[in-house]
C-alpha cells in the first residue's frame, strides 16, 4: 500500500492494528477492504496510530465505517496513541465524540 504500513496482532477476539505513515487518498481504498475485511470474529478493533503521521477526509470515512460495522456485531472501536495533529482533525470534525480514544 502507498504511504502507510500496516501490522496486525490478532489475541482472541481483539485485533491490534497499528498504523505507520499516511492514511488518505491514495491507499484508503486498499486500507478500507483490509481492515473491514479483517473484522470477522472480532469484538474489540484497536487502531494504534503511534506512528500515523496524517489522516484525511477519506481516513475519517474508514473510521466511521469501521465503528458501524463492528457496532452491528457487538463490537468496538479504540483508537490509541493519536498525535496532537491528528487530535485537532478529530475535534475540528466532530470524531472526538464518536471515537472512544485512548493515550
């Protein structure tokens, strides 16, 4: 995928996915059937954006898509390690709220 790396841990029921580089145009499409397509059996999502460097409109969409899909199947979303950058994306846009994140 271009501009971003992606390194699953799957323990039980919990899938870790950390995220290094850019998530945006030119690779959502490949990051969303990736993680959406990763998600069976899952009950508990956690996107480590440690190393996430930029996220944008379209990165937010996959978020969104991601938090419908696991609450349809019981399930949840946490996002971890988000940079001060990427924050003032997620409170300018609203995700603040929709988003359980944690440090």
């Amino acid at each position: 995928m271009e501009n971003i790396e992606l390194q699953k841990i799957v323990d039980g029921s919990t899938l870790t996915v950390s995220l290094k580089g850019r998530l945006d145009t030119a690779n959502s499409g490949e990051v969303s059937q990736d993680l959406l397509g990763s998600l069976n059996g899952v009950k508990q999502l956690v996107l480590d954006f440690t190393d996430l460097v930029y996220i944008s409109s379209s990165g937010l969409r996959i978020l969104l898509q991601l938090v419908k899909q696991l609450k349809g199947q019981q399930g949840e979303l946490i996002v971890r390690h988000v940079s001060k950058e990427i924050m003032d994306v997620f409170k300018m846009t609203g995700f603040s709220s929709l988003l359980k994140i944690e440090d």
